[in-house]
C-alpha cells in the first residue's frame, strides 16, 4: 500500500512540473504582449534568459502593485488573467523598460491634441441582445461624463457631433473581434476596449468597445461598467499612457464600477498626468462638455458577487466534439457552443459562446463540430463537420463551401471512402497534415498556398492510429502546441507527445484543471491504460509479489529522479 501511494505521490509530482512549464511558458507570452518583454526572435538567437524574465516578472509585479517576487506566485498568475486594456503597459525600446522600472507615477505617450476644442462622436451602440439596460441616451449620458472626468481638471472642451457626421476628433464606437483596425477584440472577457493616442494618423483618438462583453451602469461581477472603462480610455486619446499607481483610472486592469458617477473626480496621480499635458484648468464654469448633462437614472441593485456557472459542468467534465489551435489560441467545441483559452493561460470566458455567432457560414442547425485546423500554409481554417468540410478565412466561410470529404481521396484499409472526421491537426514537429478517422490516419503535405493544396494523402496510408504509442486510439482530437509537442485530448484527459517523439511513456493530465480554470480533482490513481477513459482499474495491495513490489519501487525512483530533472528547467 505504501508503494501505491508513493507512485502516487511521485505522478502527481510529475504532473505538477508539467504544469509548472506550461504555466511559465504561456506567462512569457502575457510578458510580451503587455510590453515587458520584447519577442524572441530565433533568427538572431535573440531568446529569453531566465534573468530577462525574472526582471520582466519583477516590473509586472511592480506595475500591477502585487508583492515583488520574481517568480510567478498565484498573486501575480490572478492579476495576468483580470480582464483589462488591450494596450501594452511598456511601450517603446528596452531604454524605456529601465526607465519604466524606476517610474512609480503615472506615464506620457509623448503625444497631444494641440488644441482646447475637441469634437467627439458614436458610431455604434452596444447590441440590445448583450446589453439590453444601455439604451443610446444611457450610452451618450455616460461617456459625456467620462470626457468631464477629464475636462474638469485641464482646459479641454469636448463637443459632441451627430454620429452621422464623418469626421471629428475621436470617434466611439462598439464593435467585435476583426474590426479593421488591426487590434481585434477576443469575444466576452480578456480585453475590454482600446483607444488610439493622439496624433496625424486617421484612427488617432479613436475608442473602441469590445460588443461582446456585457456593458452596464454600476457594473456588477457578471456585467462591465461602461463608464469606468470610458474614462480609461479616453485617457489613451488625450495621450495618457497606464499607470502603476493605486488609486488611478489609468491602471490597465478592470477596476469595477465607481460609486457615485456623478461625483466622480480623478485620482491625483491622474490629474497630474493630463495637467502636464495640457495644463491646469482656470477659475469659470466647470465641465468643458456640451450639451449640459440630464440627470443619471438610478443604477440598478448590485447583484451578489458570487452567482452560479450554468457552463461549469459542461466546461470542466470534458468530452469535447473538436480542439483546435488557431491564432496561438485554444478553441474547445462541444456541442453548439465553444470555450477559447489565450496565450497568456487566461480563459477569454467562463461562460460559452455560440458558435454560429462567431463562424459565419456555418449550417445554422448545426449542433457538432467533428474537427477544426488552421491549415499553416495560408492561415486558413479547416471545419470538419459529417460528410462535409469548410474552409475559413478568419471567421467567415469561403464562397463555394461546404464540399464533400471524399475530396481528400481518403480511403480505408478495406476500400471504403471516408465519409467522415475524428480529428486533424498540422505537427508542427514536420509540418505535415495528418487526418484520422475510424481508427486510421492519412497525412497530407499541405505546404503549397491556398487552394493548390493537394488534395490526396501521401503514399503508404492509412496507417494504424496503434502506432501513436501510449496516446488514446480513438482521441477526440489533436493538436500542436508549444515547440512541436503533440497534444492528444480524450474525455477530460489530455497526453503530450514531447517535441517529435513517438512511443513515449506519457502520464495523462487533466483538461479541466490545466485549460479551463476547473479546480482540480480529488486524487485518483493513476489509468491502467493510457487509452482508456480516465477510470482506474488498479489494485495495487501490499500482498503483491516481491517481484512486483520491486518492480514499483525501481519506477517510484526513477519517476522521482525525473521529476527533479524537469524542474531544472530555465528560459
């Protein structure tokens, strides 16, 4: 018994050091995009060291005001997943980052309208189906009083235009994901909106909304305050980049709503910022916003922090139709609905979404994804559903789409043409294509562009799904993540084909506790089979034999010098 429990131990050990890589990994990612790390670029041999990133976590933490540790605690993880500002944190050269470092105060773009007389307008409103409580009137009420947040203190007026009107010095408007701007949103939660500094460029000033998140008056846990986020964001368009300080608005991360928006004022450190660039306002009629402002209705009651997932189960038990990797983000099918994670390890949303809102062009009955890939030789994403097969160019179907499976020439060992998808994904480890179905798998070399694309399998295939050693035969799909590794995922397991290897003695992990913020599960045995559902059918009891007995304990060793190898890893 005691054996048991030491292997036990010892896979759970190993699990975790898994884990621990994945996190730091995903934790790099976050680092540069929010602009405290500049992107490796192998070309150069320009990778990061283990020292760049501990500083790199030091300034975050510094930054977002958690503890300074240098390593990635649960204080610092909690604050990489907040829902915030799509804008970096450091933006400019690695001069910039030192000078960062010593700043504790708030930060300048460099840039500034020079005038006092801006004109602003709305281009688009939140969608009444996501945002029903935001009437227009709502809308235009509150982001007129995020703009006399800031004219209260510099002497800036701000005139509002028709929306009809081209032109005008920022432009508001609620949009999702690709909105022509180059800067797509990512669906409810994650990034809240983004607005463009000031400047010659047609988009300066500009504020955009994410229209998938659910935008409110006097925000609560399931819902964004609009007029918090505004007043953030119109400190973007008057130059103002984020700040470290608490208290101020200018913080990248969602603060929750203000109490009282009428008597709301900026924090000092926010009122220093936009008065070095424009000045302190003199003595007169306070405001600088026109029209005169009608009074504010009353927010509703706040609902209770803590509410019940309806998706929890449906997102934390597994058994999902499709996974795919598609713009260096994880999409998890299951049923009429998906689930995304990001680079950064930070699920987008907790609740589901729809997968006819986000694909366009798919059937609108359709209740299962079979199989999704983004094919790498032209970013084009491949859906797999029945007997048919889409092909997307970002997130709308292609003219001439669906076609019939039977295109791609597949056939069984016995003859018979494949009518249907289990899983595809492209192994980074060669490049190549690979399809299964039925217990067998083809591969595709798809390296030429668009639809030259050859549509039949390399000869030599089918082969046996067998010979992905110790992977699950009949996987619910696959994908290729990090440097090359293989992802198979089953039920709510998933084992990873290390960087090209095959045959490889994997220990499965957990989908739930790893991808999808799902806590994690009681201690269980470890699976007889790694193909099987997850239950254990061990029986491993102190009668056994001493050969057996030996032969755990020799494993136990083993797996402990292992585990203690994979935590020596470094940047």
């Amino acid at each position: 018994m005691e054996l048991a429990l030491l292997l036990l131990v010892v896979l759970s050990l190993i699990s975790g050091a898994s884990a621990v890589q994945d996190q730091y990994s995903r934790a790099v990612d976050w680092l540069s995009r929010y602009g405290y790390l500049p992107p490796p670029d192998p070309r150069t041999s320009k990778l990061q060291s283990k020292d760049g990133i501990e500083k790199a976590i030091r300034v975050m933490q510094r930054f977002g005001g958690v503890t300074e540790t240098g390593v990635l605690d649960s204080d610092t993880l909690k604050l990489m997943s907040t829902p915030r500002c799509s804008l970096p944190d450091i933006v400019g050269s690695d001069d910039m980052l030192r000078k960062r470092r010593r700043r504790k105060r708030y930060a300048l773009s460099g840039l500034k309208w020079h005038k006092t007389d801006l004109t602003w307008s709305v281009h688009s409103y939140p969608s009444p189906s996501i945002s029903p409580r935001m009437s227009v009137g709502l809308v235009d009420n509150l982001l007129t009083r995020a703009f006399k947040a800031w004219s209260d203190v510099v002497p800036l007026n701000f005139r509002r235009l028709p929306s009809d009107v081209a032109g005008g010095d920022i432009r508001v408007s609620f949009a999702r994901l690709l909105h022509e701007d180059g800067y797509p949103f990512d669906g409810q939660g994650g990034t809240l909106a983004h607005a463009f500094f000031p400047g010659r460029d047609t988009m300066a000033g500009d504020t955009h909304f994410d229209d998938h998140e659910i935008w409110s008056f006097g925000g609560d846990s399931r819902t964004t305050d609009l007029f918090t986020v505004a007043v953030h964001e119109f400190g973007h368009s008057l130059g103002l980049s984020h700040s470290s300080t608490d208290p101020s608005i200018m913080r990248p991360y969602y603060q929750g709503a203000v109490e009282d928006v009428s008597g709301f004022q900026l924090a000092l450190d926010d009122r220093l910022a936009i008065q070095q660039l424009y000045g302190v306002k003199g003595g007169g009629r306070p405001g600088g916003v026109d029209p005169d402002l009608p009074r504010l209705p009353s927010p509703p009651p706040p609902r209770p922090t803590q509410r019940f997932d309806p998706s929890f189960k449906e997102r934390c038990q597994g058994g999902f139709d499709a996974i795919a990797n598609i713009r260096g983000e994880v999409f998890f099918f299951k049923g009429s609905q998906f689930w995304r994670t990001q680079q950064d390890g930070s699920l987008v949303s907790s609740s589901p979404a729809l997968i006819k809102n986000f694909w366009l062009g798919l059937p609108p009955r359709m209740d299962k994804i079979d199989a999704v890939y983004e094919r790498k030789s032209d970013s084009r994403i491949i859906f797999f559903i029945n007997s048919q097969y889409w092909v997307f160019k970002d997130t709308r179907a292609m003219s001439g789409y669906p076609r019939p499976i039977s295109e791609w020439g597949m056939r069984r060992k016995n003859g018979a043409p494949v009518d249907k998808v289990d899983a595809a994904f492209v192994w980074a480890h060669n490049g190549m294509t690979y399809v299964f179905s039925g217990g067998e798998f083809w591969r595709f070399d798809e390296s030429r562009r668009g639809e030259q694309v050859t549509r039949q399998p390399e000869p030599g295939y089918p082969k046996n799904n067998s010979l992905w050693g110790g992977m699950p035969s009949d996987m619910d799909d696959i994908i290729t993540w990090g440097d090359g590794n293989a992802y198979f995922f089953k039920d709510n397991l998933y084992w990873v084909l290390d960087k090209g290897g095959m045959n490889q003695d994997v220990v499965p992990k957990s989908i739930g506790e790893n991808w999808l913020r799902c806590p994690a599960p009681r201690p269980t045995a470890a699976p007889e089979n790694p193909g099987s559902t997850g239950k254990c059918h061990c029986d491993l009891k102190a009668s056994s034999s001493p050969l057996r007995s030996s032969w755990l304990l020799l494993s136990s060793v083993m797996l402990v010098n292992e585990f203690f190898r994979n935590l020596n890893f470094s940047g």
